[in-house]
C-alpha cells in the first residue's frame, strides 16, 4: 500500500530543493512551489540521505 513516508514542515523549509534532488522518489514541487512529499510504496532509501542534508532540518519520518 502506497503512504506518505515523510512530512515536511513547510514553515521552516527554505525551498532549496535538495530533497528533492537527493530523492526524488519521496519529494517533489507543487504548482505553487512548495515541496510536497509524494506517496511511495514503503520507505525510499534515499530518504536518510535527504533527511540528513536538508539544511532546515524540516524533514520528519512518519
Ligand atoms: S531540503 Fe529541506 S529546506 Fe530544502 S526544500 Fe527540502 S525540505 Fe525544504
């Protein structure tokens, strides 16, 4: 079944993009510009890596 393995809390996150860059299994752009965490099958093994660089430390595991 498909979740959402993330959140992201949009108040601190400075839309760098690095997330998404490092994982783009777990994140991407909305139309707005805002980062949105995509819906995976599991836990991608790219979100450690985007969870350990994002420089806001806004990313949180569900
Ligand atoms: S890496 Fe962190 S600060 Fe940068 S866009 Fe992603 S969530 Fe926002």
């Amino acid at each position: 079944m498909k979740d959402y393995a993330a959140e992201v809390d949009l108040v601190t996150c400075i839309r760098c993009g690095i997330c998404i860059e490092l994982c783009p299994e777990a994140f991407g752009w909305s139309a707005t510009g805002f980062v949105v965490v995509r819906e995976s099958e599991g836990r991608p093994e790219c979100l450690e890596e985007a969870i350990k660089n994002c420089p806001a430390d806004c990313i949180r595991e569900r």
